[in-house]
C-alpha cells in the first residue's frame, strides 16, 4: 500500500519562517475551532485561526524517519487508499501542536493530519546515535492516528476520553516499536526504560481544565493511558491494532 502525501498549495503565500531548518511558507489552511483534536493542551484560541503550511522541516534522515513510521502505522491499521490521511507540516510557532481533521483539505483526501515544526523538533528525544529513534514523535504520530480510526468507527464521547483512548494506542504503538513488532529477544530493557521516562516527561502536555470542552486529561491521567498501552504490546504482540483500539474504547466508556 502506498502513502499517499500530498502538499498541495492552498493560497499562494510569499515569506520564510524558519529555526534550525529553512521552511518556506507555501499556503494556508483556516480551520474553526472545533475542526480537530489536538495532541497536547486544550486549545485557547476561538472563531477561524489561519495555519501556515511548509515543507517537511527537517533534513532527509528526518523525513524518511518520520514518514517510515507513519507507513507502519497505517499497516497496522490496515487502512485502505480512501482512509489513509494526508499529512501537511505547519508553523506552530509558540504553540507546539499536531492535530487531525475528519476532512481532507484537498480533493483526494478524505482525512487529515497536521503536524508543527515546533511540536516535531520539541520532541526530538535520540535513543540510539543519530539515528533519530524519536519516542515522542512516535508517539504523536500515534495519537493522531488513533484519532482517525475514531473518525473511521464513528466514536464519539467527552474530549477527555477520546484523548486518553488515543493516548493508550500512543503507549501501544510505542511498544510495538521498542520491541520490535512482537520480537521479544531483543527487547531492550534500557531503551523501554528510556522511553518510559521520555513519555513522562512528555504527558506533562496534559492539562486541569475540567470545565474547557478540549480539556484533554491531566498528566497523571494521560500517562496512565499511555502505560496501559504499553503494557498490551510488550504482553502480548498479537493483540491487533484494532483489537486495541476496542480495549481503550471499552477502558473509557465510549
């Protein structure tokens, strides 16, 4: 199955925004505020806010990591041609961010991913050399996913809930990887305890607005998720993606 990415220019934009990499501006996208679920802290804005879009920011090792784990994620899912998301890059600038949209903002996608240049380098956590094994970045990737798999099944529930049960698939998905897709011989006891304290560190992103509608769960919460999905991988690999998917469902009442 081949990935389907598209960067399609939306409105023609001139200027430059970049840090460690250049990322030229290209176009933008303007969503509302309730036009996806966001991977960290509740959103503070309201009304229409324009993202701006740019190429992937990051070298080719980057790119190619990156986009490496989004084909296994969408393998394990098992997603057919019309599901799989496009997936766009835009300036976050303060506000570290991913999110997935239940639309796709051109004409041969049906679902969307959007991640920050800020979110990708902020989580940029290296386990082994310069290979980029980036935890975190897995872990996002993950969250966004579970996201569309909840468009896919037409989950609905409390913001809090369909984050955490998002959350769980982050744990799983990170779990699969560390060991290796099931391979329990070269679980690497080390790298699962490093990832485990790059994950807390990482749910510190929850927050205490119990009363905001994308009150997204606190810390203590969102961790918990993440470790029982974890836990799944590293116990037992032949639980699907799906399989999963159903357990978190069922852990949260949705």
């Amino acid at each position: 199955m081949k990935l389907r990415i598209y960067l399609v220019l939306i409105t023609l934009l001139t200027g430059c925004a970049s840090t460690d990499f250049q990322s030229e501006s290209y176009g933008y996208i303007t969503l509302g505020s309730f036009d996806g679920c966001s991977a960290t802290k509740a959103s503070s804005h309201s009304g229409y806010k324009n993202y701006d879009l740019i190429y992937f920011p990051g070298n080719s090792n980057f790119e190619n990591h990156f986009f490496n784990h989004s084909q296994w994620i969408i393998e394990e899912m098992k997603l057919d041609d019309h599901e799989i998301p496009n997936i766009y890059f835009y300036e976050d600038y303060n506000s570290p961010n991913a999110m997935a949209l239940s639309f796709g903002i051109d004409p041969g996608s049906n679902y969307t991913i959007l991640f920050g240049r800020n979110m990708l380098w902020n989580n940029v956590l290296n386990l082994e050399g310069n290979n980029l094994k980036t935890a975190e970045i897995w872990s996002i990737l993950a969250h966004e996913y579970a996201h569309i798999g909840q468009y896919l099944e037409g989950v609905n529930g409390d913001t809090p809930n369909l984050e955490l049960m998002a959350d769980v698939m982050s744990g799983w998905y990170v779990g699969m990887v560390v060991s290796n897709f099931g391979n329990y011989e070269i679980v690497n006891a080390n790298k699962l305890l490093n990832v485990q304290l790059a994950m807390e560190d990482a749910y510190q992103s929850g927050d205490y607005s119990f009363n905001h509608p994308d009150h997204h769960g606190t810390p203590k919460q969102r961790l918990a998720a993440f470790r029982y999905g974890l836990n799944i991988a590293i116990n037992d690999p032949t639980i699907s993606w799906w399989g999963v998917f159903d357990m978190a469902k069922n852990r949260y009442g949705l």
